[in-house]
C-alpha cells in the first residue's frame, strides 16, 4: 500500500495554486521506521525495442538496428500508467541484468546493509520525482505524438472517418499494415490481464488510456470528457469519439513513441451555398465515402490542414460526385471569399491566367459565327392529349429542386434507336470538338461523360454559375439526371443526334413555399418520389407545370400543404 498527503501553496495574484504529493512511505523511511521493498518486476521489454521493430517497416530500420527477436506484447511492447500528467513505465529485466542481481544478492549476503546509505538514496530519487505517487521510473508524456506526416502529393489510403465540412481521418496504405501488427500487439498484451489486475481510478480530462472495445479489441485513447456515468474518449488511430463505461478503460498504455494512424484531410473545392453543411449532406457524404481510397493532395505538402481529391477504385471524383448529389453544394467558391484582393491566390492552389493583350487588326478580324448563329434545340416528344381535369401515369425520373421534376410517360421506354444512338455517341465522342469555354449558355445542346459509367450521353447546359471555376451543371436528356462536369468534358453535337426526340419533360410544380426556412425540408420529401410512378395533371404546357396526385387523388405532398409548409396555385 502506498500513501500520500498533499501540501497546497497558495499562489499569489493570477497565479495557480501549486500542490506537492509528499509520500508517507518515504517519511517512514527517512526516520528510521521502515525500509523498502523491490516491487515486483513487470515483464515488459524495453519499449524502444518494440517500437523500432514495429516501424521498421516504414523507416527502413534494418533488423539488426531493431534487435533479432520478434515484436511480443509480453516482452517487446511498450507499456506505460497514466497519471497526473506522468506516466508509470516498467522495464522487464534482461539476462545480464538477472546475473547481475543474482551475484549482488550473493554479496549482500555477506556484506551488512548500510540502511542509512538506503534511506538517503531512496530519498535523493524521491527528491528527483517530486514525491510522485509512483515509485518506478516515469516518462513525461503529457500527449500521444501527433499522426505520421503526408509526404506525398498522390497515395491510396484507408478511410477511417468521415466528417461534417467534408473533412477526412485516413491511414496511408503503407502505415495500415504497421497499425494492424500494433493493434493486435496490445490485444494480445491487454486480453492476457485478469478483471483483478485493473485498478480503479477516477479519470479526468486530457488523461491518455487504452480503450476496450465491445468488438474484443483495444485501442490507444484519450479522455475527452466526463460525466456521472460515462467517459468521452477519442480513438487516436482513427479520430472518432466513443462514450465508454469507467470500466472500459485502462491506465496502462502501448506504443507512446509511435504517431497516431490517423492523418486529418479536408476535401478540396467542396463548398456550401448556404454557408454550412446540411445533415442531408453529410449523409450523402457518408453514403459516398469507399473504404479504400486514391486520394490526390492539392494544396501544399506543408499546411496543417491539406486539401485532397478523393477517387474510388473505380476513378470516380468523390469530390465532384457529392457536388452533384446535394444542390447545397458547389466547387466554386463564392466571389466575396474568393476574391480577397490578396496576393497569395497561387498558394491556396488558385491558377491564374495572365490575360492576353490583342491589337485589333481589321485584315485578320474574323467573326465567330458559331457564337451569332442560334444553337440547335432538341426536339421534345409531345406529352400525350388529355382533357382538363384528366391525369396521366407518368415516372419522376429526376428531381431538380423542391418545385421542379423531370418526368416521363410511363409507357415510354428506351427504344432501339436511342440504344443505338448511345452506341454511336460514346464510340465516336472523342472526334467531336471541345465547346470553347466562352461559347458555353444555358440551355446549349451538347454530349458529356456521366460519371458514374464513364459513357457519353446527350446533354444541354443546365447551370453555369461554376463557368469561372471550370464547372459547369450539364442536364442528361434522355434520363433526368444532372451533375457537374469540367468544361474540358463537354463536347459539340453533331446535326443527325438531334433527329431522335426527347421523351423527358422538365415540369414546375404548382407549389409555393411560405417561408424560405424549409426549403430543405421539403426538397428531401419532394427527392422521396424519386422513380416512383405518379398520376400527373398538366396545368399549362409552356411553360409545363403540373400537379402530382397519388392513386387515391390526394396530392403527393399534401401533407406538408395541411402542415403550413406549401401552399398550392391552380395555374
């Protein structure tokens, strides 16, 4: 048993109070009332051996600069006890070590024991603790070291946690390996320790730990905060919090020469239009986000916080896909942040073209008659002849905002030759021209690479307020769907793709918010009719505008008319 009283001085104005543990054991000592006993060694190696070996894969430490025998948690891990800002560490004693406390014993058998010469020792190394609780050696560890710098511009990576503002927890390919031999070192160091061996201790914030996860593992943690019943604590090698039971967490910990595995990112040019993201978002973001990664750095190897790409395996842009998936968000920073007026764009990865200066020169004028001559429009197939009140079966194939729907007669489906005008536009895209960014207005007839499948498809401008950025909203004809795409991606139709005519119909809705503050809302109810058959009733054909009605004549988002959400217009 070990006890302590304490000893408060008061500090003086702005200044904190400083508390000294002073140890009753080593008081006893010093008078002449006691002596001490070795504690009990712990077998636990040195724990630079175990973490060299461990990141000798990754350091290119050969295995003679590491030691010959291999990484056990019971005699090659590091373990250390956290505790008032210091951290208990045993070192288990090796064979020399063991022959020379064997012949020192034999010495002492015949030597007298000069207690005083002990009892002045013990206290010079009390002296030097600062009469900490503990009585072994300690480690002033006050935090666990921070993750493994990103030194390279391209790398596949595990994802471990995706955030709100798009934000990332990954682990480099290389280092994963390196954390599963770890994580499995202290599994195998934790699950040898009986329920008996945890003592208890009452936890405060900023404290290091070693989690026990109901999934059977551990993992190296951080107390993050508490309360009456549990603990806050965040996973270091993977940048999540969790809510633990006391219980659930032990003093001693693993590896503290070791980073963390888990490296924070923010994804580039992902920007919300309404200042934050919507939870709408992040789900799509969450629902987006592969395990398994190629992530591109954009921004400077060197800023605290980089900016990536993210492709899945299959060469999607997570980035640009999410753009697509939530109206909220855009790649094209709004003007007032963008346009500070200050000289350091280049380093936050903005490029800038020096513009050209040109002399006008009569002789070499020649006009673009390409930008003076009308574009040529799809042609749209009529919707079917119904009376007034008459409503037709018809599929929403893409829902474009709170208020607008692309739909389409149920009875039409893709015929021979749009399949086979597909065929031809993907085969013989890369001989068709690059519109010109300049030439580029809503509502311009083109094909596009649809993301998802890598084809090309009829297209027309649907949006153009990323132009400045390279981005532009591109609207698939034939199938509803809208996504942004680079301006290098959009190329010119030729005269026979438009001899096959459109069959989807962009419609307003005959709806009215009554407060902009829940526009979301009813977009994410409206995005739940999305492939779903409805009856539709035509209010006016040009432009179209209609009502969506279920089978029982009620309307699709009567509810929310009935709640003070919407109000609904006959025409």
């Amino acid at each position: 048993m070990h006890m302590w009283y304490t000893k408060v001085k008061l500090g003086g104005a702005l200044e904190a109070n400083v508390k000294k543990f002073i140890s009753v054991n080593n008081k006893l000592v010093k008078m002449g009332f006691a002596y001490k006993v070795a504690p009990k060694p712990v077998q636990v190696a040195s724990p630079k051996d175990a973490s060299d070996k461990l990141l000798a894969p990754i350091c290119n430490v050969s295995g003679d600069d590491v030691g010959e025998s291999p990484v056990k948690p019971e005699s090659n891990a590091e373990s250390t006890v956290f505790g008032n800002v210091k951290l208990q560490k045993n070192t288990s004693p090796d064979k020399n070590d063991s022959e020379a406390a064997e012949a020192s014993g034999s010495q002492k058998g015949k030597e007298t024991v000069n207690w005083y010469d002990l009892v002045e020792e013990e206290e010079r190394q009390a002296s030097s603790q600062n009469d900490s609780p503990y009585d072994t050696k300690e480690a002033d560890i006050e935090d666990w070291i921070p993750p493994f710098p990103i030194d390279k511009e391209e790398f596949h990576a595990i994802i471990i946690t995706a955030e709100n503002e798009g934000y990332l927890y990954l682990r480099e390919e290389s280092l994963h390996k390196v954390y599963l031999e770890m994580e499995n070192n202290i599994k195998e160091f934790f699950a040898n320790k009986t329920p008996g061996e945890k003592e208890d201790h009452k936890w405060e914030v900023g404290q290091l730990c070693t989690i026990a996860s109901d999934d059977g593992k551990f993992y190296r943690g951080k107390v993050y905060g508490i309360s009456s019943e549990a603990v806050t604590v965040v996973m270091i090698d993977f940048g999540s919090d969790h809510l633990v039971k006391p219980d659930q967490l032990h003093r001693e910990i693993l590896y503290p020469k070791i980073p963390a595995f888990a490296s924070r990112v923010k994804l580039d040019r992902v920007f919300p239009k309404c200042g934050s993201w919507l939870s709408s978002d992040y789900e799509c973001f969450l629902s987006l986000c592969p395990n398994y990664a190629r992530i591109v750095v954009k921004s400077s190897l060197k800023t605290e916080m980089p900016l990536v790409e993210m492709f899945t395996t299959d060469g999607i842009n997570v980035n640009h896909l999410l753009t697509q998936r939530c109206p909220n968000l855009t790649r094209c920073e709004s003007l007032d942040s963008s346009k500070s007026g200050d000289d350091d764009d280049e380093e936050d990865g903005a490029v800038i073209e020096d513009e050209e200066s040109v002399d006008y020169d009569p002789e070499k004028d020649v006009l673009n008659l390409a930008a003076l001559i009308p574009h040529q429009k799809y042609t749209i197939q009529p919707l079917p002849e119904a009376e007034p009140d008459e409503k037709i079966y018809m599929t929403i194939i893409a829902v474009l905002a709170f208020n607008k729907v692309v739909i389409k007669p149920s009875i039409c489906i893709p015929t021979d030759e749009l399949l086979t005008l597909g065929q031809h536009i993907h085969q013989q895209h890369m001989d068709q021209p690059v519109v010109r960014k300049s030439d580029i207005r809503i509502g311009m007839p083109c094909i596009c690479r649809y993301s998802e499948d890598g084809i090309w498809y009829r297209a027309e401008i649907f949006n153009i307020e990323g132009l400045d950025c390279g981005y532009v909203f591109v609207f698939f004809v034939d199938f509803g769907n809208v996504e942004s795409v680079t301006v290098d991606n959009i190329r010119e139709m030729r005269k026979e793709w438009f001899d096959q005519p459109v069959s989807s119909h962009v419609a307003e809705l005959a709806i009215e918010l009554k407060t902009g503050n829940h526009m979301e809302h009813v977009f994410q109810q409206i995005k739940q009719l999305y492939e779903e058959e409805k009856l539709v009733k035509v209010l006016q054909r040009e432009p179209l505008r209609v009502h969506l009605y279920e089978e029982n004549g009620e309307l699709c988002y009567n509810s929310m008319v009935k709640r003070g959400l919407l109000t609904v217009r006959d025409a």
